[in-house]
C-alpha cells in the first residue's frame, strides 16, 4: 500500500522537500524543490517521511535511519544519496549528517540500528498499513481522509526539520478549522459569521426605526 501523496508548493512547507502529517501519513511534496534532487535521494526523503509516521517518530534521526534501512534494500549507495538528500537541504541541525554516517556503520558491523523501533520485526510495520483503519486504504476507497479511531496530534513533520506545526484536522492533507469554511485561500470562521449576520440585522433594524 502506498502512500497518499499530495503535490505542494513553497508556501505550503517552506523549503522543506517534503513533509508528512503524523496522524494521517500524508505526504505533500514540495514541487519548487523536488527537481534539485536526484530519484534515489527522493527515495531517501519518502522513505524518511513514512518513517516518521509508521514509526512513530517525531526524531529526524531516528526518521533519518528508518530511510536509511529501506533505501538500503534496493541501493547500494543509499548512505551517499542520503547524505547528498541531507546537504541539499542547508540542514540546521548539521549533527543530522554524522548520525546517518553512525548508522550506516551500525548496520554494516552489527546488523541493526541505534533504534529499537527501527530493529524490530517489520511485520508491525505491514500490519499498520495492512490495518482496516488505515488511511491510505480509505483515502483509496472513498477518494478523502477519514479520522482515524486512534488519538494522534495531527503534526506535520518535515524532512528539514524545521517544522512541528499542530493542525486540527486534514483534507486532503491540508489543514483547516473546524468551526467555519474556506472558500479558496480565504477562511471563514463561523464565529465571524455569526457577528456579520448580527451586525446587518441591527442595521437593517435602525434604517426601519428612523422610518
């Protein structure tokens, strides 16, 4: 089961290359960047997204050795392209570069990673993305996200990592507000609404009165 993938731009995650909502697995890709990376790296960069939603995960590096193991099955040189997808970023975390080399060493001489989560049997794993509540499975089958039954803060992790942000709920793997609608990139709180509405009738009100 793969991924729902939604198509963004620069005034959705900055300059990240992507990012992932953590309680639905989302992931918006950045098009005004994505073409600066080669299609091994961006294997890195997915791979590291799902990390950090099947995981769980809020730690880039620990999201870092979860692409690092995947990308690993089908490429030789995923520790250059991983460190390539990394400097590409202008990371300001620069330890972010000496832990996937760390890693890299780990699973060469040990078999394993640093992380636990990570070592553990993948069949977990499967069985999130196999799991009848799973997200991607509804997206596929009713063309929007559901909720899903579990209790996760919607956060939007990006490769980066310079973003954490909180969001309430997910459309589409964008995020809007409860209480109200948008019509385009213009929101409207029912709050606001509700005043408008009071406002004109007074208005109309006082016209009648002065008659």
């Amino acid at each position: 089961m793969e991924n729902k993938i939604n198509i963004v731009d620069s005034t959705v995650i900055g300059r990240s290359p992507a990012a992932v909502y953590m309680a639905t697995g989302i992931i918006e890709i950045n098009k005004d960047v994505w073409h600066k990376f080669t299609p091994y790296e961006r294997a890195f960069i997915i791979q590291h997204e799902r990390g950090h939603y099947l995981l769980p995960t809020e730690f880039e590096k620990e999201a870092d050795a979860y692409a690092l193991v995947q990308t690993l099955k089908i490429n030789q040189s995923a520790l250059k392209d991983g460190i390539n997808a990394l400097a590409k970023m202008n990371l300001k975390d620069k330890s972010r570069l000496n832990a996937l080399y760390h890693e890299a060493a780990l699973i060469k001489h040990a078999g394993k990673t640093s992380y636990p989560k990570i070592n553990q049997n993948s069949n977990d794993m499967r069985k999130k993305l196999n799991h009848s509540d799973n997200p991607f499975q509804k997206a596929a089958a009713n063309g929007a996200m559901l909720p899903i039954k579990k209790k996760r803060k919607n956060r939007k992790k990006r490769a980066d990592g310079t973003d954490d942000t909180p969001v309430t709920t997910t459309t589409y793997g964008k995020s809007h507000k409860v209480n109200g609608f948008a019509i385009g990139n213009i929101y409207f709180s029912m709050t606001n609404i509700l005043l408008a509405a009071i406002l004109i009738s007074l208005f109309v009100i006082s016209g009648k009165l002065k008659k």
